[in-house]
C-alpha cells in the first residue's frame, strides 16, 4: 500500500494537502508531450504525480514520468510551484485534496516511449498553441506560463 492510500484508510475522504510533480517534456520542434489520462476519464495532461516519502519533487518528476512514459529525463528546470484555492481537485471516487504542484521542463529525454497502460490511454506530442480541449485545466494553465514566458518572442 502506498502513502496515499495509507493516509486516504485514516482520513476518508476529507481535503488532504499533496505534493506533487509534474513535467513538461519538449521535442525540437516545441511540442509538449501529453497522456490522455484515465483518471479523469480521458483527459490530456502532463506526465507527473504525487509524491511519495522521502522523495524530493525532483525526484518525483523523474519516477513519474519514468513510470508513465518509460522516458528517462536529463536536466531539469523548475517553471513554478502552484499552490492555493486554484488547485483543489475532487476525484471521481469522492476524494479531495489541494496539490501543490512543481511543475518543471525540460529538452532531455531519452528512451522508447510507452504508455503505462493502467494510467494512460495514449501518450502524444502536441504544439505548444495548439493544445486539446479536453486538457486538465492546470496542467493547460503551466503550458501557457511556459508558452509565454519562454516562447513570446519565437514563432510558433
């Protein structure tokens, strides 16, 4: 049983505070590698997830994308921590929590991409102005701060 579950047989279902990451892994072309999700049922989002004890966020970044997309990352750069009444989530099994999310980015990966098939339904690369509809608000939210903070002055 992991961490979560753990608390989640104390607590219920009542709000939780939880840390977690998340990465924007770009292409050369400046595309940002999406999951379709199965929680929330079919949603695009970025790879990332709750941490676990003793992890860094960093080192949280790296198992959850390991994890879902067999990818190994190189450098790391931090883009923001998000935090507050924005990210309060309630899951579909009735669970709520607020993340705190780090979201960081980068150019460096390597590896044969796969889906983790328990927790994704597919794994694509979309342009950076051309996102899905049916994307996790906040994770839609962290690519426009990466857009606009770092792709302002290029054409897309």
């Amino acid at each position: 049983m992991g961490y979560i579950e753990g608390l989640r047989k104390l607590v219920g279902t009542q709000p939780l505070i939880l840390p977690g990451s998340v990465v924007l892994i770009l292409d050369d072309n400046k595309n940002v590698l999406l999951q379709q999700r199965r929680f929330p049922s079919g949603k695009w989002g970025l790879p990332g997830g709750l941490m676990e004890l003793a992890e860094s966020t960093e080192e949280t970044a790296r198992r959850e994308v390991k994890e879902e997309t067999n990818l190994q990352l190189g450098d790391l750069h931090l883009l923001n921590v998000y935090s507050g009444k924005d990210q309060y989530i309630k899951a579909e099994n009735g669970d709520e929590f607020y993340v705190v999310a780090t979201a960081f980015f980068t150019k460096e990966f390597d590896g044969e991409m796969k889906a983790d098939q328990s927790e994704s339904i597919k794994l694509e690369f979309h342009p950076l102005n051309n996102l899905p509809s049916n994307m996790v608000g906040s994770h839609k939210e962290m690519v426009e701060e990466y857009r606009n903070r770092y792709c302002i002055n290029e054409q897309e």
